[in-house]
C-alpha cells in the first residue's frame, strides 16, 4: 500500500506490526536492561554505531513502539517520549538551547511551562522573551537576537483555548534561522498537525486526551526532519559539531533528519533521566488506539454545552472556537477544522460566592485540576489555581475573577446541559 493513511488508522495500527506468533497488543517489556553475548556488541551500542537496547534509561520496545506511533500520527520522522509534559518542553527546548542563549514564547502557554520558562530557564543561564503571539511584523522582528536559538507557542492554548497562528509564526522563525516548537496537546494529532503548517518540532502532555482516561503522566516530542541544522551550522554547534561525550561525534552527520531526537535520547535522556515507564507507554498506547473515536465526540458534545450556554442568561461571557461568534473562528476553520477539543472558558455573571454555589451543586460535572480526558471537569482559578489573589489583582492579571475552565468529557451532553442548568438554578437560591 503506498496510499496515505488516514489518522484513524495510524491511530489502530502505527508503530507496532507482530510477526507471526507474536502478541497482538504491544508486550510490557517491563525489564531495566537487555543481555549481550560479546562484549564488542555492548561496546558498538555505546558508541551509538549500532542501534539496540542496553538500558531502559535511554530506551526500551514499548516506548519506541508508542513513540514511533505517534510520530507517524505527527507525520514526523522521529519521537521520544519523556516522564510528563513538562519533561517534554524542557527537553525539547535544552536540546537546542544552553546557558548563554535565548529563546521566544508566546504568552498564552500552560501555567506549568510559563514557570519552566520564566522562573527555571533564567536560572539556567537561558534569557526569555515574552510575546503576545498576535504581535505585529515589528514586535516579533524585535524580540528576535543573535542568540536567539528558538520560538515556541501552544497550539490551542492551555487554560483560554487561544489559537496560534502557526503558518504566520513558522515563517517569521524561519526567516530569523530558528525552527518553530509548539505544545500540541489540546488538539492532538488528529484535530490539528501542525507538521503541515511549517511547525518543526512537537510535544504533548500525553497526561491529557491521547491517554484519555486520567491513567498516565506523561510526554512526547515529535521532530518533522525538516528543520536544517547544517545551514545554521554556528547557531546549531550542539548537534553540527563534535559531541565530546560520544567520541567526537556530529548528530548531524551520523544521523542526518534523526540528529535531534538522537541526541535528545542519547545525551539528554543519558544524562538527566526522565524516561516514562513502560507500564505507562503501555497506556498511553492503549489509549491512542481510540483517539480518532473520542476527539469528534468531546467536541461535538462541547458545541452543544458551549451554544446553550452561550445563550444562557446567567453566563458573562464565553470563549469556544467552534462558536461562529467567536474572535478565533476563521483560525479554527484553518487550522483544526474537524473541531479544536473539550475544554472552553466562561464566566457566570454575580459574584464570587454565586460562582461558588454554583460550582458546589454540580454533580456530574466534578471538580479537578485537570482537563481533557474521558470525565467532564471544572476548575474556577480565583478559588483554586489564583486563590491567593484578589479580585482586582485577578483583573490586573487579565483573569476574570469568575472565568471557569470547562472540559467536556464522553458523557451525554444533555446529562451535562441538565447538571449545569440545575447548578445555575440552585446558585440562585442560595
Ligand atoms: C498539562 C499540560 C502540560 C504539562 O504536562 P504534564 O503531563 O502535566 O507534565 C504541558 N502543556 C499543556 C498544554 C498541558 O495542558
């Protein structure tokens, strides 16, 4: 067969094809290490001339068959998977970036990773530029300096479900050298690929709807091989010249289009060990096979809440992409046309403690900091994430003191539109 596959298919079958007699469902290699005969065979995989198991630090079957799987659903050329999401921004940035460099985010990015960034990374020697993604030619073009070694942004954005411009971002790191990195956890691979749209490399928390059931944290960086390291060779030294730890040798030589997943297994992985266990590769592949079924189904069901409360007389304000009133709805028509998730933000009208009433009578809908899998969740910041603040500090932050992050799971959306309805009704009466 050389015709394209189809998402739904590489979801089933990517990455794993047994040969006779062997398990149909990907084996736990559940096994630290791997057995040699010779000692010269032990020795070729540590100076990475030959490929093969040794360690499950670096690497093991399960994960490289779940890490292959979802590089062929990125349609990328090669993938690592980490022990979390935020393992897997880290990485893939420090793969690239070192003390001395710089590098540019956008602003509407994941609480977590907004701290890796603007808190960690300076301590590591690494200088941060902060900016709106929507920022015009001339603002991007002054972030940009000549250590500059990388851009990064959200796909869909983490909590405010915001939409990158990916193709606009891509080119503007291109024409300054440096690939594009997006978060593409929200939407998943079969919402939104980003490869298409010029993005070089891609993560995911697999923590959220590629695992889909709430069993598994975990990451994943994905490389599209498209990236030219050899034609920035100076700004790129880390993977175009020598690796002093292997002998000397250039990734970008000895792997080609593999260079930078190479050397963040062998070197980062090597040396500061987040590897996902093989029990929880084993999930994250278990639940892949059925992405292609849920991501329509999250966001059929999340329209509906979404227009109902859209119209309801109790709510502020609402923010879901598939709205035809919504500020990002041409961009979700471009870029994840099938539908963007299940989580929205919005905010009811009243005060603090109507917002808490209201969030206390639900029953269905639980109450987590968590989003994006099978159960439908809520989370209000002012009374969790930004407790600490008041409501004007909140303002100043640009939070609405009663903005709520909803995320639609695989219940009966009419059950959910019931539970909200009864939740509002019963805020009202105190
Ligand atoms: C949750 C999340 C992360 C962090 O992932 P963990 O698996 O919790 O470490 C990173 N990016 C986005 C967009 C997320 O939603």
């Amino acid at each position: 067969m050389d015709k394209k596959l189809h998402i739904d298919t590489l979801c089933v079958q990517a990455g794993y094809n047994p040969g006779k007699g062997e398990p149909r469902q990907v084996p736990i290699i559940q096994s630290t290490t791997f057995k040699y005969e010779t000692s010269e065979q032990m020795g070729k995989l540590f100076d990475l001339e030959e490929s093969g198991y040794f360690y499950t630090r670096l690497q093991n079957p399960t994960n490289d068959t779940t890490a292959a799987q979802i590089a062929a659903m990125e349609g990328g050329v090669a993938a690592m998977l980490t022990s979390s999401g935020q393992a897997a921004n880290f990485f893939a940035c420090f793969n690239i970036c070192q003390a001395g460099d710089h590098m540019i985010t956008t602003t509407s990015i994941y609480g977590g990773t907004y701290n890796l960034f603007g808190v960690t990374f300076p301590k590591m020697g690494i200088e941060i530029t902060f900016i709106d993604q929507d920022a015009s030619d001339e603002e991007w073009a002054a972030a940009f300096r000549p250590n500059t070694k990388l851009v990064f942004g959200e796909t869909l954005s983490n909590p405010n479900v915001r939409i990158l411009d990916i193709e606009r971002v891509a080119a503007i790191a291109h024409t300054h050298g440096v690939p594009l990195i997006v978060d593409n956890t929200f939407p998943t691979p079969v919402n939104c690929r980003p490869f298409e749209f010029g993005a070089d490399i891609v993560t995911h928390s697999t923590t959220k709807y590629m695992d889909g059931h709430g069993v598994q944290v975990g990451g994943v960086i994905v490389d599209s091989g498209n990236f030219d390291w050899e034609a920035e060779h100076e700004k790129f030294a880390c993977l175009t010249e020598p690796d002093m730890s292997y002998h000397g040798l250039r990734y970008t030589e000895a792997f080609g289009k593999l260079a930078y997943i190479t050397k963040a297994t062998a070197q980062l992985m090597r040396d500061l060990g987040s590897i996902q266990s093989p029990q929880n590769a084993f999930y994250l592949h278990l639940g892949l096979q059925t992405l292609h079924v849920r991501m329509p189904r999250h966001c059929e069901s999340a329209l509906k809440v979404a227009q109902w409360l859209e119209k309801h007389p109790d709510v502020a304000w609402i923010r879901y992409p598939e709205l035809e009133n919504d500020p990002e709805h041409a961009r979700q028509q471009k870029y994840m046309p099938q539908g963007s998730c299940g989580v929205m933000a919005f905010a009811v009208k009243g005060d603090r403690t109507f917002a808490n009433r209201f969030m206390d009578s639900l029953q269905l809908v639980t109450i987590e900091t968590h989003v994006a899998d099978c159960h439908t969740c809520i989370l209000h910041p002012a009374s969790h994430t930004h407790r600490q603040l008041s409501d004007e500090a909140l303002l100043a932050a640009g939070i609405d003191p009663n903005l709520m992050r909803l995320s639609i799971g695989l219940e009966n959306a009419d059950d959910l539109i019931n539970d909200l309805e009864h939740a509002l009704t019963q805020a009202h009466n105190g």
